[in-house]
C-alpha cells in the first residue's frame, strides 16, 4: 500500500470513528428523560434513563415530581395500583392530567397491566402487590429498553437504579406553628448502585412544586416525618 493510499485509508477510519462517537452520544442523550431541576440534582447522571427502573418510597410528592418532568416535556404517563394517587395534587406538581393513565385497583392484574403499560407509556409508577417472578421481570426489562421506558417502583425492585427514599423534612412560614405555611423542605436519601446512600434536600412550595434547596430559609414551623 503506497503513501496516498495509507493515509485514504487512515482519513476513512478517523472517520468512521467520529461517527460512531456522535452515534453513540445521540443514543445516550436520547436516553434520557427530562426531568425537574430539583429532581435532576438527585439522580445519578442528572436524568431519568430509560430502559432503567428506580425505586421511590416514603413521598407521593416525590413520585409526583418525577412524573411532572416527563409530563411537562410531552411524556405519557401511567400510575398503576396506587389508589391514593391524587390527581389535583398530581396537576399541582406539573402532571398533565390529558396524559395520564390511572389504573388505581388491578388486583391480580397489576402485572399485564404493567407489561402492557410499559410498551406505550414514557414513564410508568407502580405499587406491586406482589413479588414479580425473575423470568417476568427479565422480559420486563427487556420491554423498558426496547420501547424506551422508565419505571417508578413504590417498593423493592431487583436491579433498581437508584432508590429514592422521602426521609421526612420541615415545615416553614409566618408565625411560630400557627401563621401561613409557605413551603416546606423534603429531606430524600439516595441509593445509588453499590449501595452508597447519600442524604440531599428539595423544597416544596405550596402548590406542591419541587425545587432545589434554597440557601435562605425561612422561619421554622415544626419537624416533618413524611414526605
């Protein structure tokens, strides 16, 4: 092979090279899903990924924010066996209610359901009612990735990618217990992969709103021990 030839051959390798990169960073990105800022600030990688399952407990509120950063960038939604799922609170928090499915009482249905789900919903909150055998989750995970889905598990999930858990928090406002609430402060601990928990707070106006901590707070109210 001649000079000219070599370095023909050297520019369609860099090439080639330089498309799978961009290839590979457009699949990345369009893994990932919007998502608040407040929620950002507690997920490993700064999204939601999809094709992943996380795992949030202890905070409707929580659970209504992530869903509201799908929702607000266009995302359907579904929230299977969770009964005390409110939808004003939930269109509070930023949920679009026209793209929002409720199945609140699948019974021994709660796993079709959830399969089905999944293949046509961005982001989908479930509350198993029973522990899902490893043939049904592993199909499972199969579907999230094929059709680019995320699971929210109100409980334990094999393989989860981060459990979020609402650790209690405050209160604040006017007066001493007695004046106008004017937001509160959830306390969240992160569980990341290798089991490493990290502690991380999120304000909550009183619309229901999150956003990241604020530095200036105001006067406390009293302790709170839910989300």
């Amino acid at each position: 092979m001649g000079q000219a030839a070599a370095a023909d051959a050297g520019e369609r390798v860099l090439e080639l090279q330089a498309r799978i990169r961009a290839m590979q960073g457009s699949r990345l990105e369009e893994r990932r899903l919007p998502a608040q800022d407040a929620i950002a600030e507690l997920l490993p990688g700064g999204a939601l990924m999809t094709g992943a399952a996380y795992t949030v407990s202890g905070s409707m509120t929580l659970l209504q924010g992530m869903l509201a950063g799908v929702s607000a960038a266009g995302g359907w939604c579904a929230v299977v066996g969770m009964p005390d799922f409110g939808v004003e609170a939930a269109a509070a928090a930023g949920v679009d209610l026209d793209r929002l499915v409720l199945v609140p009482h699948p019974g021994k249905q709660w796993w079709p359901a959830l399969s089905t789900l999944v293949e046509i919903m961005t982001a989908v909150a479930v509350r198993p009612s029973s522990r899902p055998a490893s043939g049904d989750l592993a199909r499972l995970t199969g579907k999230l990735r094929q059709h680019e889905s995320v699971l929210l598990v109100d409980g334990m999930w094999p393989g989860a990618r981060a459990s979020l858990t609402g650790a209690g928090g405050t209160v604040a406002g006017i007066g001493t217990g007695h004046g106008l609430l004017t937001s509160r402060q959830l306390a969240v601990d992160v569980t990341d992969r290798t089991g490493r928990i990290h502690r991380r707070h999120v304000d909550v106006d009183e619309r229901g709103m999150l956003a990241p901590e604020s530095r200036e707070r105001p006067a406390l109210v009293r302790q709170l021990h839910t989300g």
